[in-house]
C-alpha cells in the first residue's frame, strides 16, 4: 500500500474535505500523528505503533502492581496473600512475549487492511472530538463486555476449558501480567470482542478514527490489567462505580473457577445469575471483617 500525501511540516493549517468546511490549526499531536506516514508505507506504521504501543502500555500498567508487592504498607490491598515468585514471572512473561509476537502481531497486521477497506480513517486530521471518541469507546466496552461473558463462559465447558481455557487458569491468585496469558486460540476468541466492536461499528457506519482504536485499547488493557492485579484498593473503581468490576470481581474467579465471567461490568453475570457463589463468599467475607472490627 502506498504512501498517503502527507501535508507540510512546516504548515499546522489543515482545510477540512468532509462535508463542512472548516480551517483546523493542528495541535502538536495532529502534526506528529502525520509527521509519521511522510514517505512511510502506512499499512507498516500502523502495525509498528498498534505494538510498540500495546507492549508499552500492557507492560507499564503492571509496574505500579508488581511494585505494591514491595511496600508492607500496600500488602493489605492484596486479595489473596500469595507472593509472587520469580520462576512465576519468567514462566508468564515468556507465554507472554509467545503469544504478543506470533498471535497478537499477526492479527494487528491484519487489522489495517479490513478497517481501510470499511473506511476506517488513516491519516485523517483533525482528530475526531473527544465527546465523539468516548461514546465509541464506550459502546466498544459495552459490547467487549457481553462477547467476553459469553465466549468466556463458553471456554469453561469441558474440553474448551481442559484444551484452551485451563492454561489462563494456570494462576489461581492472579497477577498483572497474567491478563493475557493464555492459549493462543483463547487469544484469537477472546481479542475478537476486543476488535470486534470498532470493525462492526466503521462496517455499519464508515465513521471511525484508529486514533479512537487505539484509545479504545489502551483503555481494554488498562481494565484488564488491572482485573488480574490481585489488589483491591479503597480508590479501586468498584468503589465508585457499583457495576464496574475489577480486580476484587475477577480474582473470585481465578480462585474458584467459577461465577464472574465479565470484564468490565457486573450485570450479565447479575442477570444470569453466574454470581451466586461470588455474592455468598462477598456476604461471609463483610460479616467476618466487621465481626472482626467489633471485636
């Protein structure tokens, strides 16, 4: 694929040629973002940013996790008191660097060509408003969130789960870096919902960004993240939001096996009733905290 014409560095003004007119001063984000297909093959740019950017956000969101296991005074936020042991980082971190460069890379490249072909903008400026951005992003949750309940439920039947899924399941106390640690074809199932949701979405409209993909991922990996962090702090969304689910959710499942099969939000497994456990154990675990307090 060619290179697209990029404008002039040295000229921030940019006529707008969708249906309105306008004269947009590019910010300093916008004169970068194009600074970066100028005689570039735009299909290898994209790639190269949608994994140089997954690795840095993926990996720098665990770091602040992984250095609470060495603050005593954090150590109460961990759910399951288990530490972490070295052989348990390398083993994850090796499954991980497996699946990123010969699953996840793959699907990235391919991912260029598909949206292009539904009208996905490149290179577009200016970016879309932020209002415009969140909404979609918003909407990709919504409906990663119900293709993750499903399909995730759907692993746990037999040979799906001792075939596939059980490898995800390998940490029963998870940990940051297990949140994408898993079979390559559970890689494959589940990244669908993930981008799913923008390839449908540019398909019924033709009116999507990758700068809004690429919000949307790091938003994906930001919440799955820290689902598998194993900490459930007092500034934890759950706290604030009573359908978000966190870490305190899904830990549940790691440790059980079952019941919590969502990402983001609490009211499919709410409505499907895969919450019965969880809720008993989160009854039983409150009353022996303020039998405790009262004591």
């Amino acid at each position: 694929m060619s290179s697209p014409a990029a404008v002039a560095t040295d000229s921030p003004v940019w006529t707008h040629s969708g249906n309105v007119a306008e004269t947009h001063e590019l910010n300093m984000a916008e004169q970068w973002w194009q600074s970066l297909f100028i005689n570039r093959n735009e299909w290898l740019v994209i790639t190269v940013v949608s994994f140089i950017m997954h690795e840095v956000v993926y990996f720098g969101r665990f770091l602040p996790f992984w250095l609470c296991d060495f603050v005593p005074a954090l150590r109460k936020y961990k759910i399951q008191d288990k530490d972490n042991t070295p052989g348990m980082l390398w083993k994850c971190t090796k499954g991980l660097l497996f699946g990123h460069f010969f699953v996840q890379l793959p699907l990235m490249f391919g991912f260029h060509p598909v949206g292009r072909y539904f009208g996905m903008q490149i290179t577009t400026v200016p970016f879309p408003h932020w209002q415009e951005m969140a909404l979609q992003v918003f909407l990709f949750m919504v409906f990663e969130d119900t293709f993750h309940y499903w399909f995730h439920r759907a692993l746990h039947y037999g040979p799906l789960y001792r075939y596939i899924h059980k490898q995800h399941h390998e940490f029963a106390a998870p940990f940051g870096l297990t949140a994408e640690y898993a079979h390559p074809l559970e890689v494959v199932i589940l990244g669908m919902g993930t981008i799913g949701g923008p390839l449908l979405w540019v398909m019924a409209t033709g009116n999507l960004h990758i700068v809004t993909v690429f919000l949307w991922i790091v938003v994906r990996l930001f919440q799955t993240v820290d689902s598998h962090s194993g900490y459930d702090f007092p500034w934890s969304l759950r706290n604030w939001v009573p359908f978000w689910s966190g870490a305190e959710h899904h830990d549940y499942h790691h440790m059980a096996f079952v019941n919590n099969y969502s990402t983001s939000f609490r009211w499919w497994d709410y409505l499907c009733g895969t919450d019965g456990k969880y809720r008993a154990w989160r009854k039983e675990k409150d009353l022996m905290a303020q039998t405790k307090k009262a004591n």
